[in-house]
C-alpha cells in the first residue's frame, strides 16, 4: 500500500489539528477510545485513513489499530501512525501517555491540502468531530488552523515558543486559530462569561466546561480580509491588553506574506527553480517565488572562443577520452538510484542532478576533500558528456583537468571548471548549474 507522503507532494497549505486530551487507563482501551473513533468515523468519512503504521503497514481497522498499539507499548506510552492512498493526504499519530505520567490522549493530525476544507459542510463535520473529542477527553487546549500561518507566525504550537510550552502549558491564550477549545483553567482565567461572550462565528460551552471557538465558517479562507477581523476580534476580546489594531495589522501581514505569487523565473534554469520552490515549507513557498522572480543567474564565464583554444596536450588521447568517461561513470554510481536519469546523460537528466545535490545540500555535507577529489572531477566529466552527445561536442584534451576543453559551435567550455565552481557551495549550485551552462552552449552552438 503506497501512502501518499507529505514529502513526496507538491508544496501546499495544510490543516493542522492538534489535541491533548484526558483519559482513563484503568478502562479497557478499546472501551476508552471508541467514542474517539466513533466521532472520527462519522465525521471523517472524505478523509478516514486507510492504512495503520506500526511494525507494518496494514489496512485501516480498529483491530488492527489495537494490535498495532500493543506492538509499539512501552513502558509509558504507546503510539500509532495512521495515513491515507489516496487524495486528500493525511498524516496522523495517535499517543497515549501512561502513569506515572498523566494519562494523556494526544493526537497530531495533518491534512493537505488546507483547500480541501474549502466547502462550510466539510468544515462543520470537522468541527463536530473535535467537538465530540473535547466533550469526552478534557483537553487543556486544542486547536486546527493552516499549517503554514501557523509556522510563519514565528513560534508553531499556536503561538508559543517551544521554551513557554514547556514552562507554562497553555497558561493564557497566545494565538486565536480558525478553532480552538479551550479547557476549563483557560476558561476560568479568562472569565467564563467573557470567553462565552466572543465575537465569533461559533462559541459553545461544552458539558465539561471545555469552551469551542471557531472564528470563521471555512478554514480555508482564514488569509481573507474579513476572516482576519475575526480572528482579531476575538483574540482582542479574549486579550483584553492587546490593541485590535495591532493584531490585525500583524494577521494582514501574514495574509501578504501568504498571498499567491505568479512565477516568472528565468527561462534557462525554470525548471529547476520549480522544483526548489515546490520543496520549500508552504509559509516560505511565496517568498522563494518573488525571490526567484527577480534573480538573474549569472552568465557563465567558463568558456573561451574556438579561434583561442588550448590544443591537446596527452601523449594518448584516446586513452585519455576513457579516463573522462570513466570519471562519468561515478558520477552515475553515485547517483543513479536517486536520479536514475543521470544513465541517459539527457539535458533534462542535468536538471534532475542540479535539485539533487540542492536537496541534498550537498557542498556543505560532503567533507571538502572529496568533493574536490571525487565530486568535481566526476561532475565535470558528466557534464562535458552531454555537452558532446547532445551538442555535438568534441573533447579536447588536457593534461590538466580544469584546462580540458569540449568544443560547441564557436566556443569551447571547460567543464570541470564549471564543476568546481558549482560545488562552492550550496548558492553556488543554483549560480553555476549544469542546466544553465548547457542552455547557454545551446543558444551559441550555431
């Protein structure tokens, strides 16, 4: 069963969902959790999990959730990971904390993408889900809101440091999310008359004291203009020392942070670009994009016109022209599993390479000795391979390795100079791509 991986998916918003809340471990754990389960089955339906995560992968059903959660028990909690095949992805871990501890239920769950709770249906079923938890498991605090808002708010656990969550728990309200409960002590702190009295779309006092708040009837417009209001709103009412204005104009600069932003990237080095933004956490995704906009790599200074060419200097240029290729062929041990394309040497196969060692971040976690013996050496030789199969390039040959040259057109380019530079560092990768380089022997081929 293959799930669908977070990381393998184009970068996007999510929902986020997390949820603290009370048990009894001296009650039968199947007893115990089946209102939780009852609720997630009921109103959950369009995004239910379909796999469990323990020791193996297995078909989502309570069984095998119990055996899962007996195999993976410890000695003061247990936990199980439960996933979904197919869209919308779905990453959630269900953790139960034992004695000595205070038995705790503690659920994370991640759902993407955040358009997904696009539809004010969709959204109410979810609402009705937490609010069918934090009536039988008293939480502390919960809350769900967009992942990237969320983590572009500067402190990611709802607006607190992780040092204050560790000191304080949730000892007063530091962010007001799309929905939130809050427990009986955050309630009483904050005077149970005013927190029922929020402006907000939805507030409900539930039959443990817990308060449910929702700010908005659709979590996916929590960025529009109006939503902030409310969100301000109720976070000023529940805060009475924080000015509105001052809250909403911090929310309206994370709308514009967040706002969407049309790509226009340099055509030679698009592609590669693409794939780096679509890496990138969904809060920095529009910020790489604008940056990318207005970058221009720079021209590639590793050529000379044909009329001023080195000529061979090797007593045996075909033996010679065996070491580049060899030196190739590590390049492709080295990366054929992650890049199976670097066996066809295509110009697209340079790309796949650049976002590999991008990835990989690859200058600055290979120690400098072997990039400088291996890497370059093999980077250089590769590429200096495509330059001849696709551009009809001929080797020229050198004792020395930055002095080889491959011939295109009216120019020759040394490749392993250009490996050199490439592997500077991890700008430099972006600086001095292979894609970039080829493009431009392309154009100046004729």
């Amino acid at each position: 069963m293959k799930v669908l991986e977070f990381h393998e998916l184009k970068a996007d918003d999510s929902l986020r969902l997390t949820f603290k809340g009370a048990f009894n471990p001296q009650v039968p754990l199947e007893r115990e959790l089946e209102p939780f389960f009852q609720a997630l089955e009921e109103h959950a339906s369009e995004w239910l999990p379909d796999v469990i995560s323990g020791k193996h992968q297995v078909q989502y059903s309570r069984p095998s959730l119990w055996k899962a959660l007996e195999e993976r028990r410890g000695e003061r909690t247990t936990v199980g990971y439960l996933y979904r095949t197919k869209w919308p992805a779905l990453e959630m871990s269900l953790r139960l904390w034992f004695p000595p501890r205070s038995p705790e239920l503690d659920i994370l769950t991640t759902i993407q993408p955040l358009s997904f709770f696009a539809d004010e249906e969709r959204c109410r079923h979810f609402v009705e889900m937490v609010r069918a938890w934090a009536s039988r498991y008293v939480v502390s605090h919960a809350a769900a809101h967009s992942m990237a808002d969320d983590q572009l708010s500067g402190a990611p656990d709802f607006g607190r440091d992780e040092k204050t969550s560790r000191r304080d728990g949730f000892d007063k309200i530091y962010e007001v999310c799309w929905l939130n409960v809050f427990g009986p002590k955050l309630v009483e702190s904050v005077g149970r008359e005013r927190m029922l009295s929020t402006p907000a779309w939805r507030v409900e006092e539930l039959p443990n004291g817990c308060v449910l708040l929702v700010t908005w009837p659709t979590a996916a417009d929590f960025a529009s203009d109006e939503a902030r209001k409310a969100q301000a709103r109720a976070h000023a009412h529940l805060r009475p020392d924080l000015d509105f204005s001052t809250v909403l104009r911090t929310l309206r600069e994370r709308s514009a942070t967040l706002a969407p932003v049309e790509p226009h990237f340099h055509p030679d080095v698009a592609p590669l670009l693409s794939r780096v933004v679509d890496s990138a956490a969904s809060h920095e995704r529009q910020r790489r994009i604008a940056e990318f906009n207005a970058w221009q790599p720079p021209e590639p200074e590793e050529w000379s016109p044909a009329d001023s060419a080195l000529p061979p200097d090797v007593e045996d240029p075909t033996r010679t022209l065996e070491h580049y290729s060899n030196l190739a062929e590590l390049l492709v041990a080295l990366l054929h599993t992650e890049v199976p394309s670097v066996f066809d040497a295509t110009p697209e196969s340079l790309t796949d390479a650049d976002f590999y060692f991008w990835r990989e971040e690859f200058p600055a976690s290979r120690l400098r000795e072997t990039i400088e013996k291996r890497a370059v050496p093999a980077i250089g030789a590769w590429l200096g391979e495509v330059l001849v199969r696709h551009l009809g390039g001929q080797w020229i040959p050198r004792k020395k390795l930055e002095e080889t040259q491959v011939l295109v057109g009216t120019r020759v380019w040394f490749p392993f100079v250009r490996a050199r530079h490439y592997m500077r560092s991890c700008q430099s990768l972006l600086d001095y791509s292979l894609t970039r380089l080829y493009r431009v022997a392309e154009r100046h081929r004729a």
